[in-house]
C-alpha cells in the first residue's frame, strides 16, 4: 500500500514537472525547445481526474451575463462578451 506522504511526493514531481515542446511542420523543426507551463501531459493517468477537478469549479467562475462556456469532452472554452447576454 502507498503511504500518504509517497503519493503526495510523486503528486508534487507531476504537477512540478516541467514538460518541453518544439514545433515540427513536415521536415522544419523549430530550433527552440520551451517550457510546457500548463496542461496535464497526453495519456497520463492523473490527466482525466485533474480534468474533472479543474472542471467543476470553473462554472462558478463563469456565472455572469457576460461569460458563456462551452464543453466539449475534455475541452472547455469560455467567452466573454462586452455586452450583457439578452435572457
């Protein structure tokens, strides 16, 4: 059995965890690699549950006349508008 303070250790690395990227279109490669400051990385198994925890409060945060949100399986987009929503 995992202990506590083992879980929330490996947590930590995986929220911590600086991930890099490059851009590749056919052969051209960007020079660059930079840092990956958001997201949770493809296919990992904590993806879905941080997914659900973000999530689920961001409709609070959404709950204006001027803001509407949209879902998507495991995308979300907000917009805001500079005029007030008609009801």
């Amino acid at each position: 059995m995992v202990s506590v303070k083992k879980f929330l250790t490996e947590f930590k690395f995986f929220l911590n965890n600086v991930r890099f990227q490059f851009v590749k279109i056919g052969s051209f490669c960007s020079a660059d690699l930079h840092p990956v400051l958001s997201g949770v990385p493809q296919g990992s198994v904590l993806g879905p549950v941080l997914f659900i925890l973000y999530i689920n409060d961001i409709c609070d945060l959404a709950s204006s006349d001027v803001t509407i949100i949209k879902f998507f399986a495991d995308d979300a987009k907000l917009y805001i508008s500079k005029e007030q929503r008609q009801t």
